[in-house]
C-alpha cells in the first residue's frame, strides 16, 4: 500500500492563522503542538513506513513539508509549480508510484482534516483496499451524524458485499452541498453520506479511469512519465502543469466512472477544519461553551470560539456565539453563524491590495 496525501489547500475560511505562506495544513488547529498535515500522516504511520507515503503540495510550501516531516525522503515531496486542483495532484501521484513500484495499492488522503478515530480510518483502509483489488475505485464515506450544508454527498446503490466488517456499494451519485431541508432527507434516508475526498485504489485502474474521462491530463501524464525520479521532471511537470485547466478528482472521474464503490464508515469522528465554527467539533469547549486557545479572560462570555497566538492576551466582555482570532497583525470579529464569509473578506482583503495580511 502506498499512500498520497494532499497538501496543497489555502484554508482562506480560517484567516487571520491560516495564511498564504502558512495555510492551514501546517497550522496545530486540532491538536496542540502538532500540525494537521504531520498528524495525518502520524494516522497512517501503522499501515505503512514513511518511505511509502508521497506528499503532493505546492512548489513554495517543499521546504516548509520538509521542515515538518524530517522523516519522509525528499523525493517523495512532490512540488506543483501551479495548483491545478486535486486530479492532476492524484495523477501525478499516481504515475510516480506506477513508475516507482508498479501497480500497488494506492490510498489518496488530504493533509487538513481531523479524525478522532484514526483507528477505525487504518480499519476502513484495509477494507478499501479489498474492494480496491476487485478493480473499484472506492471512496470513504462517513455516516452523517446530522444534517450538513456544507459537504457534498454521496448516494449508495446496490451492496457489493462485506470486507473485513464493512459494508461496500456501488455509487449511485454525488450530489453537491444541499440546503438544510434536503441534508435532512439525505440524513434521514440512511442512504446518503458525507463525501470525504478519501480515496483507494489501484495505480493502473486510476490511471486508466483518468485516460478515459480526462484525456487532456492523461496525455500529459503519459509525458511525464519517463522524466520521473530524473533530473528533467520538474521541468517537465513546470511545462505540462502551465496548459493545464484546474480539475477535481471527483468530477473529473468520481461523477463518471462506472467501476466507482463507496464504504460507509460511521463514529469515525472525521472533520475537514473547514472553518472556525468546525473546531467546536474538534476540541473541547469550558464551562461556558467557549473554545479557548488563547492567553484568554472573559466576563460574561459564552458559546465563543476564541483562538490567540503568542503571548497576545485576549479580553472579552458580554459576547455571546461569536469568533476571536488575534495574530501579530490581523483580528477577526464575526459571529460563529456567519463564518462561512470569511473567505469573502479575505477576497476583500485582496481586491483592496492589501496582500500583506494575506
């Protein structure tokens, strides 16, 4: 089993920590002293030696990849010179490992999400990797524990059978993020989960999934193949990766592909930190409700999410349900409901040149 991870997100909802030169993935949002992208591969670490885990990321963040995860092989840092999205990150992955060792056992993972039980994820993998070898392309899928409008679904259809306690179907479809009424129904219905972006399969079906459904971005992995582990691939992914439009794995394959199973996965405790109200979900919150991770005194403040750095004291009085985040040079202020638009004032930020406190 080799094992791809994706660490190229911006995080622009968790502004003012998550920054353009530090994005979320490197940031200790979850756990204390340990970032999101070094505890995902600490998850994984059972499965596989860290000579079998690739990190696909931006050409600017190797170093800091490197830096954070002294123990993985710099050739297996993957450096994009432009983010085009999740499937030429997956393809590139993909090829290396097809020219690397074969076709193995491929498992695609991002670098910024939670799992409170990684146990169980190492459990579903193995299951995955079962299917996986019937020639499916499987994704994870986490049991909604309530109505969600901001994750995409994926609806199940007839059961493939059992592997190793878990249950896999086929995929009758994705759906894009519902408004409340339709979560609910998805959530009631027992037959809709939250689509995870976790991914297994094998290196040669992947690829040719991809050739049948992305010819553009097959033809330039075909190019690219010969270059890999030499001198002349970075400057061949630099000239492939330039004419290349941005594309999802799961539109560009996941929506069509016919050979597609999912794996329902429930109590596993998954979150993709996509905001700052997800971290309510995360860590553990005080007598008052109030998430702190900051130098931190309040008075009569409750339900808030308070996140500091360094030695910055944050005071409050009289706040009820809203976000704080302090750094050296940026605070935000907003109600926890309205934490979604932080990514319009971050594009505010930009259109006023402001790029500074990006």
């Amino acid at each position: 089993m080799k094992i791809a991870i994706l660490a190229g997100g911006s995080g622009t909802r968790l502004w003012p920590r998550s920054r353009s030169r530090r994005p979320k993935q490197f940031l200790d949002l979850a756990i204390p002293n340990q970032s999101l992208l070094q505890e995902t591969v600490e998850r994984i670490r059972p499965l596989v030696s860290v000579e079998d885990v690739l990190i696909v990321t931006s050409r600017d963040f190797v170093r800091q990849t490197a830096r954070q995860l002294p123990d993985v092989p710099k050739a297996n840092i993957l450096g994009e010179p432009y983010g085009r999205g999740s499937a030429p990150a997956i393809g590139w992955a993909a090829a290396t490992i097809m020219r690397r060792w074969g076709n193995e056992t491929m498992v695609s993972l991002h670098a910024d999400h939670h799992i409170a039980r990684p146990d169980l994820l190492r459990q579903a993998l193995v299951a995955a990797a079962r299917v996986a070898a019937q020639g499916h392309i499987v994704t994870l899928g986490v049991v909604p524990p309530r109505p969600h409008t901001g994750l995409g679904h994926v609806q199940r259809g007839q059961l493939l059978g059992q592997f190793d306690g878990f249950s896999a179907f086929t995929i009758a479809r994705f759906v894009e993020k519902p408004d409340y009424e339709r979560a609910r129904q998805y959530t009631d219905s027992g037959e809709y989960y939250w689509n995870t972006g976790m991914f297994v399969w094998q290196t040669q079906t992947i690829l040719q999934e991809i050739d049948a459904y992305m010819p553009q971005l097959s033809a330039a992995l075909a190019a690219l193949q010969a270059t890999i582990g030499t001198r002349l691939e970075r400057r061949t992914v630099a000239r492939l990766w330039r004419d290349l439009p941005v594309q999802q794995i799961d539109y560009g394959v996941m929506e069509h592909t016919r050979i597609g199973a999912v794996i329902p996965v429930e109590g596993l405790g998954w979150n993709d930190v996509g905001d700052w109200d997800s971290l309510a979900d995360i860590r553990k919150a005080d007598e008052h409700g109030n998430i702190i991770a900051a130098e931190f005194e309040g008075i009569d403040t409750s339900g808030c999410i308070i996140i500091g750095s360094g030695r910055r004291l944050i005071g409050t009085i009289g706040l009820k349900d809203m976000v704080v985040v302090a750094t050296d040079d940026a605070v935000l202020v907003c109600p926890r409901r309205r934490d979604q638009e932080v990514r319009s004032l971050v594009e505010r930020l930009r259109l006023a040149n402001k790029e500074k406190y990006l």
